[in-house]
C-alpha cells in the first residue's frame, strides 16, 4: 500500500512541475503601454451620438497608430464571437478582407474565431482560461458577470483606455448606455447597437388565418404602425374563432424558456428569483410567484388550455414556432416585439403574419449588458484591441464586413442602396452569413439587408428611447456568492415552469407548491440579497 | 437431440423479440428521415407518413458542410484509432496479466486510478494545447481520452490471465522463445475474441466521438467528423431552446437550422457504416471459437 | 495473488536474474500505453485543485486562492440533495443489475445458437448504441408523444383505453428509463460475456454432454461460474461509476419536462441546470470531484470485500 502512494506521489509531484507554468502567462502583458503624455482630452461625456464619429482620433489614438506603423510589425487582434452553425467557410477571407483596412487604419491585422452557440460558452471559457490569444470577445452565453467574476475582462478605463482609444464608442452610446456595462463602478465591456427594449406580448398570426374567420383587422391599424396594439378580450375571441375553424391545428403555443421575460412588463435582474414588479416606479425587489402578474399570466395559460387551445405537447415542442406554422400545424404564437418584426416574422412563416401586442415596450435593467464586448485580460495589446473594437463602432465600412462579409462574394448593392445575397449565393451556399448582426458591436451603421426599410435603425433608435424604462436600468446582479442557492432555485422552478406557464397546471394549486419549495430553497435570502446589492447600486449611481 | 432443439427454438424466439425491439424504432429513423418536412412537423413520426421526400439527404449531401468530406475524416479517424489504441491497450493488458511481473499490483492500480479520477476539463484542455499543441489538428481528434482507457486495459488482462494460461507460454519459452515472440505467436491469437471486442469497443468509442472535435476544432470545422456535423445541429437547436438570454433574436436562428428529416437522415447516415463494418468483425469472433476448441 | 506470493518465496539470486530480464520485455510492452496515461491523464491529474480555488484568470489555476470548501457548497446545502443522490445510486444499481442479467442471458443464449442469423441479431442490437442521446429522445417521443405517439394513437385505442400524458406523469418514468437504458445498451454489454464465453474450452461442455447434462445444467454449473471473475469485474466497475449518470438519458430523454424531475434529476441534471447560467468552472470541478471520491470510496470497499470473499476476482 505505501509503494503505491508513493508512486501516486511522485507521478503528481512530477505533473504540478510540468503544469504550472500553463496558468502563469497571463500576469504580465499590460504593462507596455506607450507612455503617451498627453492628458488634455477631456472629451469623457460624449452624451449624444450626433453622428460626430469623425472626432474619435484623440491624439494618443493617432500616435499610438503611427508608432505601429513605423516599428514595422503589424500586430494580430483576435476577434471572438458565436453564431449558429460554427466557424463558417468564409471565415479567413473576410477576416483578411477586414484586416485589410484595419492595417490601412490602424496598422493591426484582424483574425475571427467565430464558434457555434452551443459549444461558445465552454469554448470560450476553456481558451480565456487557457491563456490562448483572444483579444476581443462578446460575452453572450459565457455571461458578463461570470466572465467578469472570473476575471477574464479587462478594465476599460484603466490607464484611460477607452477615453484615449475609443472614441468612437463612446459617441456611440449615451453615458448611461455605456454604464450599464459596469461592475461596481468599473467598466468591463460596451453594450450593442441593438433592440434594447422590448413590446411585451405581442402575438403572431396569419393574415390568411384572421380573413378566413373574418376578423376585421385592418380598422384597428393605427396610421403607421407595424403592430396592433389590442386587449386580451379581443386575442381570445380571435384565438377562440381559429379553434373553432380549425380544432386539428395548435391554437397556441409559446416557447417555454421566456415566457415571464416576454410576456410580463417586469425588471429581471439576471434571473426570476426577485424581481422588480413595479419597475417604472419603485426599486423594490419582490417574490415574482407571489405577484398578482404572474398568477393572472398562470391563470390565463390554464384557461386557455383548457379550452383546448393548446397542445398536449406543448411542454416538450422543440420545433421553431415559426417552422410549425409553415408546416400548418399551429395557428398563433408568442413573441417579443420590435421595428421590423412584421417582416421578420413574415419572411420566416413564408406567408403575411399579423402581430397584435398586448403589453407595454419596455427596457429592463440588463438591457445594456446581456451580449457586452469584452476586451480579454490576457490581450498583449490592450491599446490596439480597443482601436479594433473603436473601428467596429465607427467605420460603416468595417462594421458591414463584420456583419455581412465580402462584397461581390456574399454581397452585393442593390439599386435602392440595400444589399442582397450576391450572384449565385443564397443562404446555404454563402460563405458567411452568420444571422447575428444583434451581436455585432454596430450594425446600425452596416448596410441594410433588403427586405428591410432604410430608416430601419432611426426606428429601432426611437424604438429604444421610447419604451418605458426600468428604474434599474443598467443595475447587474451578481449571484456569485449565492451560487449553491440560485442552483437549488433553478432546478425547483424548473419543475414547475413549463407546467405552470404554459397552463397544464392549475394556478390555485401549482403557485402555492412551488412557493412552498422556493421558500424552502432560500428564496427570501436570495431576494433579500438582491435587494440589498440593488439599493446599493442605488446609493452609489444616485437613483431613488 | 430433442432437447437441444428445444433450446435452439426458445433461443430464437427471445433473439427475435429483442432484435425487434431494436430495430422497430429504428425503422421509424428511417423512415422519417424520407418524410417531408412539414409533414413530420403537422402529424410527428410515423411508419406510414402521408408525403415522402428526399429533400433531407439532398439537403445533406449538398449543404456547405460537405457530409463526404466529414465521412472520410471520421473512417480515417476510426481506423487510426482502433489500430493504435488497440495496439497500446493489447500489449498493456498483456503486461498487467504476467503474474511475475514485479510492481504488477502498483502499475494496475496506476490504470485503475485513471478511472475514477481525472483533472477534469480545463487542466486537461489546457495540457492538449498548450503542452502539445494539438488545438486544430487532425491529432485533436485522435489522442485526447480515446486511445487507451482503464476499462479496455482491465479487461483485456483479465482475459490473458484467464484465456492465455501460463503452462501454454512456457511450453514456448521452453522452445527458445523470446517475450515478444511468445506474445505475438502464442498470446495475441490465443486472445482473437477479446482483440476483437475490445477494438469493436475503441472503433465505437471513435466513430461516436464528438466531444474532442467540440472542444479542439474551433477553426478547423473543415476536420469535424460526421458525428460533429450532427452534434453541432443539434447542441445548437437544444441551446436555442433553452437559452432565454438570447431568446427575442432565437426565432431567426432556430428557423434557420435543418429541420427534423434533416437531423434523422445525419443520425442514419451515422449509424449506416457500423452495419457494413460489423460483419467482418463478427468472422474474428468466429475464428476465436475453432482456436478455443484446438487449444484444450 | 496467492500464487504470486509462492512463486517469489521460491525465488533464488539465478532465477531473480531470469526474472528481471523476463520483465524487461514486458515493461517495454507496457510502455506506450503508461506513456499515454501519463499524457491523458497524469499530467492534467493536478488540476483537480481546481475544484478547491477562487478561480481568477489572471493568477492561473494555481496561483488562485483557495476558497476551501465553498463550491462545494451547492452539491449539499439544496433540499434537493437527497432526491438526487437517491435517484442516481437507486438507478445506477437497478441499471448494474438489470443489464448484467439480461446482457449474460443474450450472450449465453448467442454463444449457443448454431444458424447464423445470429449474425444479424447481434448486429442489430448493438445498433441503438451508435445513436446518439437526443437522437433516442425523438425516438423515445415518437412512442410517447401525447398526440400523435404511437402507444397513445395506436396500442392505446386499439385496447380502448384512455391516452396517457407520458411528460407529465412521473410515475411510469422510473421504468422507460430503466427499459431505454437497457434498449441502448444490451448489444454492447453482451459483447464483453460474449466473447468470454467464446474463449471457454469447449471440452468443459463435450464432457459435461457425454455425462449428460441438460443444456441448462451445462448453463448452471459450467458457464456461469466461469463467467465470475468477469461479471465481478465489470459490476466493481460500475460501482466506481455510480456517483455519475448519462446525462443525455435523464435530461433528453424525459426531453427536461418539469413534472418529472422528481424521478429524473440527478447529480449530473441539477449541477448542469446551475451551472448552464453561472458557467462556473469551478463549481463544474467540484461536482466532478466529488463524484470521484464517492466512486473511489465505494470501489475501495467492494473490492476489500470481494479479495476477503474471492480473492482471484479482486481488481487488485
């Protein structure tokens, strides 16, 4: 027995040798910073994005460029993000055609690492842990405040990074924009030009489905609008209407995982367990299972299941609503609203949808931070990251390869200044065609894709600053150090979730289960805890 | 003799209903990977669907990924493998069976061990690429955790300790032969039927592996096996299923991912091989019998 | 090991000599793999430590500090703990016990059978094992499915009976489970009996015929006992796996349906519902971790039990 220990011994002892030195290599790099002396720009609150992109050359920016070209090496900027399908063919060439006038204006080449949604989160983990290069990351699906926690984001403002190298990010966004990306006051990443907010409720149906029942949906357009907005009295005549003409199809069906989030006007700090009900008005972190909103959603699924409206099934679907429709098994479904989404919608069903929206558009706190660009620790170059990631916020140029590719080879201009798939390209043939532009840093100034209207941005801009916004916006909940109660939280409601919310389970019974359990799991501690970071959030960004 | 016949007969009829078993739900995996699409959306699977299409495998062997290209990559794979892995897990398990070998017990408990503990994901990640660099390499796919494991070594010494004996070796070395001799004329033929399950087993574990073309290819998709074209499909449907954080931006992308033919006709295509391939394996196991029986 | 022990006492300076320059072949033959292993294996083995820091990327896996016992924590501050250490050792052992008897009785019955349709059933049924685990759980759900499932549309009707919610009724749940794993498993568990049995002398049984034994005396007092030292092996095997449980079968097979955790969260599903919004690399270790000593624990026991009952069929 003691040989073997001893042979176990020594082959450890030998291993920690041969393995130490992996972890190490992060410790140095930051320290080469130029030492540029000048501190006079002052330019910190670009509050409104007028279009002024043109003053992101600081001085510093531009020495730090020149100082790059003249020492005659062209240093490599690793840019990672995720889309659906993987590391697409294309992916070196539009990389280069990118580098091409990143060299030209900043004297850096540029490498992608594109990877597939499922695998990005522990791809992206296991490469920023392993020291490996990457120097720009979104953070989506790894999670901002776990990568934050564990330290592989960089702080932004140090050495005044951002201020002197991004400029161009900084005019982009409102101050309050860029502040919801911050961590106890530190600057780890920058928010996404995208739909910030949301229209609760809206529901999607045919436009052939409501002529055949006669539904007369054309008066309630108010002049403009893309949605109609309406009462639930109205969506359940209609819903009622559709079973009655077509009791083998699905009335109804919702995707489960975002039921509360799409559905309810509410604030949810990072997950369900405490939210803010009442989040235009009052910072107070409640219990969402005890609310009277989500009883009466609760009761309102159940009511519609019972009546029939929707499937038996419905808790273990995996087909894409918009697939079911196509294939003429489901009637209406749930989504979350925003400028452009009839068409959206349209394009995906292959027939004219209808979309009505129940609840207010609303922003809620993590608006800013849920996909947030990230420059790495670990980047040897911190300065020449974050002229990259300033070039991806400021030159349409750059920003339309990032988000389109190549033109003449996955694009090319229509008459009308669209862009459309490129001679002989369609979407399975393309090269790169990644569907995420929400997650590139600014597709807003990226060319349009046809079948959307030009002013398609000004309208998703309008869009974000008229929703009704969260007293907490900008607010990021940090459950680390609840991490053993939030997985026994998550793993009750998730017992209870699909059944509850998609009405197989009847409110007056399910809801006061599942309190019973939360409870039990430490739910009051986790709210209490919450509600204690949230006023401190408050105290320290002076919101009352 | 009647009562062999008896045993014959009932021994076909338990075959039968367990190979019925096995085989009914995949003749629905068939059948409705030629469904249309829209169909197996509308009414679910069925034996005898309304429509039948043979979009699913066009989609298949013309979409970018080319399906071809992955095959070749997964039956080069699998042949490397289970020829290397075989030889290592053979010539270890010969060692550990030799009773007079000093430190025995010491080296089966330094296998054992392995099996129960391992450094776990990201020491073990960061070993493959930093220490040996094999991140985006076609050697990603064939050395991390496949080539040798406790399981195969501790069963492949426990048949040349019972199926190999002793008396038989010694009448070899007795003839002049060397330790490598004897294993290689005497042992390895002795040991047929094992060889062959243990490489049914190491040619399994690599034609199914995806995990290591998920972990070590993120940029050269162009090495993923047809286990990782599938896996990807699907890993990236389960995530946008559940995955609320990304949710209002999920419906363009979950349309746009193949559909239910699609991933029936990538699950086919996987297994297809292995019903071609076993067979030939079947014939060792054969030749294991006559060598059992001249050996008594 | 009796043996062994004998065979050294015996041992004079001439034969040690022989003895040495006997092994040194066969050190030779076991290098490549203890190479492999220490590569695979050894070298990430340290890493464990992992489970027991406050993970910073800047200070590396071992210039974090320690944070003691902390991700730990959620494996055990969870009412919850007791369901899932529950179902996952109750169907681990249901699973060694019923895919050990059925794997022994399928290859028994294979290494009898003389037509060669045999052939085609040990083909067939090593099939659902190349399959992957979502893969069976749309198969599993054509069967199941509310509305359109095959046992609810057709067996049920034609019986009368009224159809049956499957997702949503625990109950029946500890049993698919049992029946899947073994569906997917049979064909490759018999492998292993199979081709011991092959390897048998078949004198045993000519014999064992001219005195006239029936076919199932022949089962009873020749092939199964020397089946033993595998069946132990295999099943001490298991043991050491028991803390762990086939993710894919408990989370996509019941395809995650809330009614139904009760009977199908286990360690694996409940560390895995955490961690897919903390993507805590730690906490992941952790779990990993405490699977192992567990398995280690138990492995260590059952095998002093079985070398103080059979000593020859002990691991070590």
């Amino acid at each position: 027995m003691k040989r073997r220990l001893m042979a176990l011994l020594l082959t450890g002892v030998m291993t920690c040798g041969m393995l130490a030195g992996c972890g190490g290599g992060a410790a140095e790099s930051t320290g080469a910073d130029e030492a540029v002396e000048e501190t006079a720009d002052e330019a910190g609150e670009a509050t409104e994005s007028d279009g002024a992109a043109e003053a992101a050359d600081s001085a510093e920016a531009d020495a730090a460029i020149q100082e790059r070209k003249d020492s005659g090496e062209t240093p490599t900027v690793v840019i990672a993000y995720m889309n659906f399908a993987g590391s697409p063919a294309g992916i070196d060439r539009v990389a280069s055609k990118l580098s091409e006038i990143t060299e030209e204006k900043l004297g850096v080449k540029v490498e992608l690492q594109i990877m597939d949604a499922a695998s990005y989160s522990q791809n992206m983990n296991l490469m920023l842990a392993s020291g490996e290069q990457v120097d720009l990351f979104n953070a989506v699906s790894v999670g901002f405040m776990p990568c934050v926690n564990k330290g592989y984001t960089l702080d932004l403002e140090e050495d005044d990074l951002i201020q002197k190298y991004g400029q161009g990010i900084l005019s982009a966004f409102r101050e309050d924009e860029i502040n919801g990306c911050r961590v106890s006051g530190t600057l780890y990443g920058t928010p996404v030009k995208k739909d910030d907010a949301a229209g609760k409720f809206g529901i999607s149906i045919p436009k052939a489905l409501l002529d055949e029942i006669g539904f007369d949906y054309a008066s309630l357009y108010k002049d403009g609008e893309e949605c109609i907005y309406t009462d639930f009295d109205t969506i359940e005549d209609i819903l009622g209407k559709l079973h009655e003409a077509h009791p083998e199809k699905t009335t109804f069906y919702m995707d489960t995982s975002s039921v509360v989030s799409q559905c309810l006007a509410i604030d949810i700090p990072s997950d369900v367990f405490g939210v803010l009900l009442d989040p235009v008005n009052s910072l107070e972190v409640g219990d969402l299972f005890t609310s009277d909103q989500y009883k009466e959603l609760c009761s309102r699924m159940y009511d519609w299941n019972q009546r029939g409206w929707i499937s038996p099934d419905a808790i273990t679907e995996t087909t894409a609503t918009t697939v079911q429709v196509k294939s003429g098994s489901l009637m209406a479904y749930k989504t979350a609203t925003k400028p452009g989404i009839k068409q959206q919608e349209s394009n995906l069903c292959g027939e004219e949808m209808i979309i009505f929206q129940l609840g207010p558009d609303f922003k809620g706190s993590s608006a800013y931070n849920t996909m947030p660009w990230c420059i790495n620790q670990n980047t040897d170059d911190p300065v020449a990251a974050m002229q990259v990631l300033n070039l991806l916020y400021s030159d349409p140029e750059a920003s339309t390869i990032i988000c389109w590719g190549e033109e003449g080879k996955e694009w090319k201009e229509t008459d009308d200044g669209h862009i459309t798939y490129a001679d002989g390209i369609d979407a399975n043939s393309s090269e790169y065609f990644n569907n995420v532009n929400w997650e590139m840093p600014n597709q807003f100034i990226a060319k349009i894709w046809e079948g959307n209207e030009l002013t398609i941005w000004d309208r998703m801009q309008d869009f974000n600053d008229n929703a009704t916004a969260s007293k907490a916006m900008g607010f990021t909940y940090d459950n680390s150090d609840y991490s053993a109660e939030y997985t026994a939280l998550a793993n009750v409601y998730s017992e209870y979730q699909s059944q509850l919310e998609l009405g197989f389970l009847d409110p007056e019974v399910g809801i006061p289960e599942l309190e019973s359990r939360l409870k039990e799991a430490g739910l009051d501690d986790y709210i209490a805890a919450k509600q204690a970071a949230l006023d401190e959030w408050a105290a320290a960004n002076g919101v009352q | 003799m009647g009562q062999e016949k008896r045993f014959q007969i009932f021994g076909h009829i338990i075959m039968t209903i367990v190979t019925l078993c096995a085989v009914i739900p995949l003749i629905l995996l068939v059948i409705s990977s030629f469904t249309d699409n829209a169909v197996l959306v509308r009414n679910g699977y069925s034996f005898f669907p309304e429509k039948w299409s043979l979009e699913a495998y066009k989609y298949i062997f013309t979409s970018g990924d080319s399906v071809p290209h992955a095959y070749l990559i997964s039956i080069v794979l699998t042949i490397v493998g289970t020829t290397l892995g075989l030889s290592i897990t053979t010539l270890m398990g010969y060692a550990l069976s030799k009773t007079f070998l000093p430190g025995r017990g010491v080296l089966t408990f330094i296998v054992f061990f392995t099996m129960l503990f391992n450094g776990g994901l990201v020491p073990t990640y960061i070993n493959y690429t930093n220490v040996f660099g094999l991140k985006n390499t076609f050697f990603a796919l064939l050395v991390p955790g496949l080539l040798m494991n406790a399981f195969n070594v501790m069963m492949m010494k426990s048949y040349f300790v019972t199926g190999v004996p002793e008396e038989i070796l010694e009448a070899a070395y007795i003839d002049g032969a060397t330790e490598f001799q004897a294993f290689f004329r005497i042992a390895l033929p002795l040991a047929k039927p094992i060889v062959a399950t243990i490489g049914l087993f190491i040619g399994i574990a690599y034609w199914n592996d995806w995990m290591n073309g998920y972990i070590y290819l993120t940029k050269r998709t162009d090495l993923y096996s047809i286990q990782n074209l599938l896996n990807r499909m699907i890993q990236n449907i389960q995530f946008l299923t559940q995955n609320s954080s990304v949710s209002s931006n999920a419906s363009t992308a979950l349309a746009s991912i193949p559909s239910v033919a699609v991933r029936m006709s990538m699950a086919v295509v996987g297994v297809l091989p292995i019903i071609i391939v076993y067979p030939f394996i079947q014939n060792n196991f054969v030749k294991g019998i006559t060598l059992g029986g001249v050996k008594g | 090991m009796a043996e062994q022990k004998k065979y050294k006492q015996k041992l004079s300076p001439a034969k040690r000599k022989s003895l040495l320059k006997r092994s040194i072949p066969i050190y030779i033959m076991a290098l490549p793999g203890l190479i492999y292993m220490f590569i695979n294996n050894y070298m990430p083995m340290p890493g464990i430590i992992l489970a027991f820091k406050n993970y910073k990327a800047k200070n590396g896996i071992y210039g974090s500090k320690w944070a003691g016992l902390k991700n730990f924590k959620y494996l055990f501050s969870t009412q919850d703990a007791f369901i899932i250490t529950r179902n996952t050792i109750c169907y681990n052992l249901v699973f060694i016990i019923v895919n050990t008897v059925f794997a022994i009785l399928i290859a028994i019955i294979l290494s009898e059978l003389t037509h060669k349709i045999k052939k085609v059933y040990q083909s067939v049924i090593l099939l659902p094992y190349l399959l992957s685990a979502v893969i069976i759980s749309y198969l599993v759900f054509a069967f199941l499915s509310a509305e359109n499932g095959f046992i609810n549309n057709s067996i049920f009707r034609l019986l009368g009976k009224d159809p049956i919610s499957w997702y949503q009724e625990k109950q029946y749940w500890p049993f698919i489970l049992v029946f899947v794993n073994l569906w997917k498993g049979i064909g490759y568990n018999c492998i292993i009996y199979l081709s011991t049995i092959i390897g048998f002398d078949r004198s045993y049984y000519e014999a064992a015929a001219i005195d006239g034994a029936t076919k199932w005396q022949q089962i009873k007092s020749i092939t199964l006992p020397l089946l033993r030292p595998t069946i132990i092996m295999l099943t001490l095997m298991a043991i050491g796996r028991i803390f762990y449980s086939d993710f894919g079968l408990f989370y996509q097979v019941p395809q995650n349906s809330g009614a139904l955790l009760q009977v199908t969260n286990t360690i694996d599903t409940y560390v895995y519902r955490g961690l897919i919004e903390l993507g805590d690399i730690t906490m992941s270790a952790a779990a990993g971790v405490y699977q192992s000593i567990v398995g280690f624990i138990l492995v260590m026991a059952a095998n002093l039990a079985v070398r103080k009952l059979d000593p020859d069929s002990a691991l070590f």
